[in-house]
C-alpha cells in the first residue's frame, strides 16, 4: 500500500491543473508480445502520457500494426503488436492500484497478469539539445522544456529474455517498431518490460536569444495562456569542457516580470532551470546548450574528368573526382578551447576502450564473393568519410590490386595517401602470417603494372607504397585503415584481414579506441623507411 500511496502523492503532485500543465486525458501505447503456442501476452513496453486533446474516446483501441509489420523470422512462436488507447484521468488510480496490489494490467478491460514491478519516483527529463538524452528515445515529443517520468521497473526481465539474449534479434524489433512509431526501444534495453508514465510540462516557453556581442544571453519566459502567473527562480550557469562553471547568475521573476538578462563571461555552452517555489517543482531545464557561432563550409568542386578502373570482367568502374574548398564563416576559432577539445577526447577514449564499434564479415565462412563485395564497398565508404586530407594503409601482405580495389576510389583529388606493405617472401614464395610458405606468390608485378594503368585511371592520385627491407624498418603483422587528418585527431580502423582477403574468411572490421596511437606507430615505421630501397610504387614516378 506504501508503493500505492506514493506514486498517488507523486502523480497528484504533478498533475494538479496549472502547476505543470492542463490536460484531460492519458494516452497510453502498449508495444507486446503474443506467445502463439499458449496466447500469453507479456509486456515489451507500455507508455502513459498525460496529454490535452480534443474529443478523446475513451478506451477504443486501436493497432498501429498490420498483422505482419513486426514479425521476426526468427522468433516464429511470437507474435509482436503495437495498441494505442486513452483512458481518463480518473481511472488511472484504478488501473495503478491493481498493478501494484494485484499485478494486474487493465489494457481496455483486458485484464492481463504482469510481473512484480519496482516503483521509481519522478525524476525530470530535459529535452535533447547537442547532447542526447538516451531516455528520450522512449518519451512523446520531449522538445520543448522536459518531462517528469514515473517508472514502474521490471527488474528482473526473465519473460524478456529471448529478446535480450539476442541483441541482433532486439535490434531488428527496434528498428521495425520505430518505422511505425519514434520510439527506440534497443537503445533503451534497461527499461524493457516496464510501464513508463510521461508528464510534460507544458505551463510555459522559454527563448533564448544571443546577444550581438555573442557572449550574454537574453531569455523570454511564455507564460501559457490559461495559466496562473506566478514567482519563479531563474539560474544560468556556463560549464567549460573540464566541468568547471565559467559563470553563474540567478535572479527570481516575479508575475509581471518575463525576461531575464544573463551576462556571460565566456561562450562555453550553459545551462538553464527554472523553478517554481509554489509548488516545489522544476519547470524547466535543459542540458548543456550552445548557440551557432561559426560555420564550416566544405564545398567540393567537381572535376571535369573521372579515374577509370579497370575490372577483371573486362568492365570498368567511373569515380567522379572534385578538388575541396574550404571555408569558415562567423567568429575566429578559439585555439585554447580547440586544443581543450583535443585533450578532453583522449580522455574519453580511455573510458571507452570496451565499447566496440566494429562490422563483422562471413561469419559462418560462406558467400564468399557478396561478402567480399560488402567488405570493399564499407572500406570504400571509410575511404570517401574521412579521405580527404590523408590515407594510411598498413598492411604486411598489401599488393598492387589492393590498392587497385581501395586506395584508387577515394575521390578526392591529389589526397594524400601512403601505403606500407612487406617483404615476407623468400625465392619467390610467399610467406604467411604463422611462418608457413604459402602457394601464393609475392606479387611485386601487380605495383609494376599499376604504372602501366591509362592516365584516366591514375588521374588526381596521390599515393606512395613503401617496405621494410634489409635493416630499414622492420616486421609487422596488424592490419590498419588510417586518416591521420581529421577534424579533431586520427581516426583508424582494425581490418581484421588483409586486403586480398577481406570477406572471403571470417574476419572483424573494428574502430580502433585510441588512433593517434597507431598513427604515431605507422609514422614512426615510415621514417625508417625512407631508404631508395624500400619504395615499392609511387604515383610520381619510382627513383
């Protein structure tokens, strides 16, 4: 009864007409599983919230599905729908006081028996702003000042766990559930099988403005129209990227008043809360925020010739090419905060070292050949992503047709790119990565005939191969995709394989965590290298 009596309090403390906002209705959206072999239903996500429509009918269900918009081929014995009805705000208490005390769901006087919840008090929700709340992919048009939530927690998920089990099985439901609805229910796996209740504040606006000396702020409070003016406290805080607070100001509004000037002392982003001393509520607050001072154009202007490569059906592939021309509008860059920026991401890769990003290829060791394929096409992808200024290819077993299928479909113009491939061949045969001689020959011919390519095909390439040889450089094993020249730092990719080899055995493409590492590894491994004989192929002529 306790947990009872709590969420009432809670609900009627944010409910009250005026305090957060005026509504007449709870629009609930429950997204659940059918059980085929015995018509259980089990609960994947319900969402309540609070809203003010016209005309609402109450307890007429409808289905945002049709019958097949959600099926996993996969998961055959289960059924997955989506139902969306309105309840008054009367019966909420009814229908809360048999879940809590009965366990019982009354989804439009279907009474369906639900697992023992866990009560979590309000919390508020702020809006998205350049820092993304996660919770938000489960909240109704959060866009505006926030939302209170009350969560009834499925702590244990056991009726879940052939979903959760298989994240590529959730991943596939979330992303059919979100072509019918915007809610992200994968992202958010922590809250699968619980009863969320959403509560907007709605009571009043804010806009923010930036002053012309682009540093103050000047803040307009919109009152909603039937609302009941009232005194609120305002505070502004400015928080650097090490969390310190740059500035600080708070003043309190009284009814009549409706803006508030802020002087900042720096253009670090800020924060904003109001709250409401009445009524002991927050009416609205936000993540750190910032406003558009500079803009980077990049602007590709395209060449009036393509790079034609040859392919081995006698076809060809056309790369249109362009040369970039950048530029930056607005105020000068601020080089300490720049420099900030570059330190703060270090930092952050460290704490991130085990939340991979990666592309798994021919897991099952089949379909060689469509693998391989996507495999190029996503290395292709990186290539034009981050190519522009720079590309590094690490690769022991690296030959010319590799350079052929990759580095040769970057379609910048005269990017720099640079290659380093091996000398692990003795009389001709090639020597693989466990010590073994391979059948396969070491094949310095296909560099050779890179040069014998038409002009069309070298046009607008950059690129020079180089290898360890005798005591300039030495043996290395990993395979690494770099762009040394980006925004911020380096960026770079484990191929997991060699580039002759890639989709046709099992292997992993994976973001490294820290690349400034590998690139300072790769740099190092060049400057050794820098000896006559150890150029293998370059673009500008071999010497």
């Amino acid at each position: 009864m306790d947990t009872f009596n709590n969420f009432l309090a809670d609900l009627e403390k944010l409910t009250e007409k005026g305090v957060l906002g005026f509504y007449n209705c709870i629009e609930v959206t429950e997204i659940f599983a059918l059980n085929r072999d015995d018509r259980k239903v089990i609960n994947v996500i319900t969402h309540l919230v609070y809203e003010n429509v016209a005309g609402p009918e109450f307890e007429k269900e409808r289905y945002l599905n049709r019958r097949n918009d959600l099926n996993i081929p996969s998961l055959k014995k289960w059924y997955f729908g989506i139902k969306r009805y309105y309840i008054s705000l009367e019966s909420i208490k009814v229908t809360f006081e048999k879940l809590i005390n009965n366990r019982i769901w009354n989804s439009c006087k279907e009474s369906i028996l639900t697992c023992d919840y866990k009560f979590n008090p309000y919390k508020f929700i702020p809006s998205d702003t350049f820092n993304s709340n996660v919770i938000n992919n489960l909240l109704k048009n959060n866009f505006f000042g926030g939302s209170y939530l009350i969560e009834f927690e499925d702590k244990n998920k056991h009726e879940l766990s052939f979903l959760l089990d298989n994240p590529s099985l959730l991943q596939e439901l979330s992303s059919k559930i979100y072509a019918l609805i915007p809610l992200k229910i994968a992202s958010v796996s922590d809250k699968l099988g619980g009863v969320l209740v959403q509560i907007p504040v709605n009571i009043i606006r804010t806009n923010v403005q930036l002053l012309s000396n682009n540093e103050d702020l000047h803040c307009k409070i919109i009152w909603h129209p039937e609302s009941l003016k009232r005194e609120i406290f305002v505070s502004f805080k400015n928080i650097d990227q090490d969390s310190n607070i740059d500035s600080y100001y708070s003043t309190m509004l009284n009814s009549q008043q409706n803006e508030i000037f802020y002087p900042s002392k720096y253009d670090s982003p800020y924060e904003m809360t109001i709250w409401d001393p009445l009524h002991k509520v927050l009416l609205y607050a936000t993540h750190p925020s910032s406003f558009i001072r500079t803009i980077s154009l990049s602007m590709r202007a395209i060449n009036d010739r393509s790079r034609i490569i040859p392919l081995k059906d006698a076809s060809f592939d056309k790369i249109p090419l362009y040369s970039p021309h950048n530029s930056i509008i607005g105020g000068r860059e601020n080089h300490a905060k720049k420099w900030s920026s570059i330190r703060i991401y270090r930092s952050e890769r460290e704490q991130l070292l085990h939340e991979k990003k990666f592309i798994q290829y021919n897991a099952k060791g089949k379909f060689k050949e469509t693998e391989r394929s996507r495999a190029l096409n996503d290395i292709r992808s990186l290539i034009n992503s981050y190519g522009e200024n720079g590309i590094w290819l690490w690769d022991p077993y690296l030959n010319g047709n590799d350079l052929l299928e990759t580095l040769f479909y970057n379609t910048c113009m005269n990017s720099k790119m640079r290659a380093i491939t091996s000398s692990k061949y003795q009389s001709g045969l090639f020597i693989d990565n466990v010590g073994e001689v391979s059948d396969a020959k070491y094949d310095n011919d296909s560099f050779a005939r890179l040069s014998t390519l038409p002009a069309q095909t070298l046009l607008g390439l950059n690129i020079e191969v180089r290898k360890p040889f005798a005591n300039y450089g030495w043996g290395f094993h990993d395979r690494f995709l770099i762009f040394p020249y980006t925004d911020n730092e380096p960026v770079a990719w484990s191929i997991g394989t060699s580039i002759n080899s890639i989709g046709k055995e099992h292997h992993i493409l994976q973001k490294v965590s820290d690349a400034q590492l590998i690139a300072d590894a790769f740099e190092e491994l060049w400057r050794a290298i820098q000896h006559p004989d150890c150029l293998v192929w370059s673009t500008y002529g071999r010497k």
